[in-house]
C-alpha cells in the first residue's frame, strides 16, 4: 500500500457537541520510525496507532478491546484505510507491534510537540501565566505476581488545558526526583511556573526551573524537615500576646475562596508571606505559603492544612493567584490519572510486552488532550457520543463512496 487512505477529518452530526480533526496527528505519526523489517508488513505503524486511537476514542481502551472492535469494523474500516483485504490486526500482533515497533521516546516527543502546537499561547509569554504539573504514575497492570514495583511513568500536564506535554519513563533503580529533571529539560519553560508534590522540593531541581527561565511552586513536607519547621514556625501565630507587648509585625496577605455544592461546603485560606525570603536556604526563594482547606460534608468537618514555597514575586502572583495555582497541583491527579485509571481502564491492562504498557499511556494521553480540545470535561460521556457518531460518520462516507478516498 502506498498511502494511507482514510479521510481523518471527522466532522461530527451537529446535534454532538463533538468536533475534530486528525489529520495533523496522522502527518505527526507518520514520521515516527517503525523498527519492524519493511518485508511483511502489512499494517503501517500511523494506521494501528490511529485505530487505537480510534477505539479508545469509542469507548475501548483495552487492548482485546481494540482488536475486537476493529475486528467487528472490519468491512467499514478497510475500504477507508485503503486495505486491500477485510482484516484488521490480531490481539497478538497488536502486541508486537505496540511492544516492539514503536520507539516509544520518538512517540512522546511527536504527541508532546502536536499538542504544544495546539495551544494558542503569546511568543513570548508573562511570567507564571502557564501552570505546568508533574507528577508520577504507576501502570499498575504492570505489577508482576511476586514484584513490587511497575512501570513508572512521569508527566508534564496542562491542568487547564487537559493536554500532556512530555512524558518519561523513570527507571527501576531510579525515582521521580531523577526522572523529573530529565522530563523538564525537553519543555520550553519560559513563563512557566511548575508545580509538584512534596516529592519535587528539591534545591537542585528549583535551581534548573528558574535558570531556565520557569518558576516552581512546591509543596513542602518532612522530606524538607528544616524548611517545613521554618514555614511553620512562621505561621504560627502566639494564641495570647504576653502582658505589655503586641503581636510582632507581620507582612501576611491572605486570600479566601468558598464554594458550595453537592451537599459539600468548602473554604480555602491562603496565608501568603515573603519573610523567608532573604535568609532561608532555599535557591530562588521569593514567597511562602499556607494553605488551609476546610470543608464540612455529610456532617462531618475536616481541616487540611499545607505548606508550600514558590520562586514567584508577588509581582507576578497576588495570594488570589497562588492559591489558584496550588489548587491546579491536584489537576493531574482529577484530570489525567483519574481518567486514565478509571475511564481508560489503564491499571486493567496486563500488557508487559517490550514498551506496550508505555506506548498505550502515551495513546490514553493522546486521547484526554483530543476530547479536551473539543470543551467537554466528561470522558466517558463524550466516548460514548463518539462511538454513536461514529456509526453515523462510516454509514456517510459509504453512502457517497464504495471506493477509498485518494
């Protein structure tokens, strides 16, 4: 076969709040290396990637799943993809092909660099304007019988856009704090301000974020027991001023937000303070923050309380704006594991084969980033209007053409 033949503009029934094309994505998958021998192949490495796609995109997302529901598709999928035969891949050589003929570096590049594109962002962005969070995950289908640990896999994400724009695989004699340095090193961070867990604090990677030109906004925890003693001692506040004296000057801006909602009641307090900023030992340090969180629901009150220090000025970030930015800490969790676990079934994949439990990640991501860019925030409910749409858009296409479009 010479060329790819489906028509990988999909335009949607009206009546579906779900538009998009792939037509840049297949350009952007054609230029990635198969490292299978050209003798014998008989399904391009761009066609199997989009068909997974494709599934995912309808509702399947395991790996059975997707040879079965290409199988089921065959007499209306080969015609579009210029297959001579009514076939589609086996289970079996859906695995090698995921397992063994991707380079999986060379394919989140490729995902990473379609979806930077699609963010329409200023050459030359305000500082701390783009709120990048990284974060670990372990596919844990991956888990053999007997082993304790599986493939890792680190990401750089877009809370508010919903789009994935690295990825790496962190190495089993490693950590994420080896990992993340390596991650950030592939981003652009002008006018970017990285957020992670209590995990992430760490001098040498603060270091790398700002001579980058990014900023970072950490949690903090006793990983830093120094530093957590410092930003508690700051914040606590004598219950009763002794006898004569007043309460010491403080320079502490706070910042409130309360949201109501589902039977839930929920008040943010952010204590912001620049105290720390001439004499602790932290590269870059400019503001310190408290984050208290208390929220009563079904009856019962909880209070939450964290600690966390960033290289933004208060020039660049009021106490409102950190606390904003903080709360997108929590966006990789909600809207990309969350999903990938749950909607994408990804810790019910058992695949093991070469880099197949990576390149599915890297695929599930790819999937999140396309619904994203169409508005909708509900996954599966978009999956399940797509699949619907779907058999509208294949009845269309026959009903003009019985031969492949060129």
């Amino acid at each position: 076969m010479d060329s790819t033949t489906i028509p990988f503009t999909f335009q949607l029934p009206e009546d579906l709040p779900f538009a998009f094309s792939l037509q840049s994505l297949m350009e952007r998958l054609q230029t990635l290396t198969d490292k299978r021998k050209a003798r014998g192949v008989r399904y391009p490495l761009a066609m199997v990637l989009v068909l997974a796609i494709l599934a995912k995109l309808s509702g399947h997302s395991r790996l059975e799943q997707m040879a079965s529901w290409a199988h089921l598709r065959a007499a209306e999928l080969a015609p579009l993809l210029g297959l001579k035969r009514l076939k589609m891949p086996h289970q079996s050589t859906w695995s090698r092909i995921l397992g063994h003929a991707v380079d999986v570096d060379e394919l989140e590049q490729v995902l990473g660099q379609f979806f930077a594109e699609q963010q329409q962002c200023p050459e030359v962005p305000a500082r701390g304007t783009i709120v990048v969070a990284v974060d670990g995950k372990t596919l844990r289908g991956t888990i053999a019988a007997g082993k304790t640990r599986g493939v890792h896999l680190v990401a750089a994400y877009l809370p508010r856009e919903g789009v994935v724009l690295a990825q790496v695989a962190v190495d089993c004699k490693e950590n994420e704090i080896v990992a993340v340095p390596k991650l950030l090193r592939q981003l652009d961070l002008t006018g970017v301000v990285v957020v992670g867990d209590a995990m992430q604090a760490q001098r040498a990677l603060s270091v790398q974020v700002v001579e980058t030109n990014g900023d970072y906004l950490w949690f903090v925890k006793n990983n830093q027991p120094s530093l957590l003693a410092d930003l508690e001692l700051l914040f606590t506040r004598a219950e009763v001023a002794a006898p004569g004296w007043s309460e010491p000057a403080t320079d502490c801006i706070t910042a409130r937000q309360i949201e109501k909602g589902h039977g839930r009641l929920e008040e943010r307090t952010i204590t912001v303070s620049r105290r720390l900023h001439e004499y602790a030992n932290w590269p870059y340090l400019d503001q310190v923050f408290r984050l208290e969180r208390s929220f009563t629901e079904a009856g019962k009150h909880t209070v939450e309380v964290r600690y966390g220090i960033t290289s933004l000025p208060p020039t660049a970030a009021t106490a409102a704006r950190l606390m904003e930015i903080a709360r997108l800490e929590w966006g990789i969790e909600n809207g990309l594991h969350y999903r990938r676990d749950v909607t994408l079934q990804e810790d019910a994949c058992q695949l093991r084969r070469g880099h197949g439990p990576q390149v599915l990640a890297a695929l599930n991501n790819a999937v999140i980033g396309i619904v994203a860019q169409t508005g909708t925030r509900n996954l599966a409910a978009t999956q399940r209007a797509f699949d619907y749409a779907f058999d509208r858009m294949l009845a269309q296409q026959h009903s003009h053409s019985n031969t492949p479009v060129k």
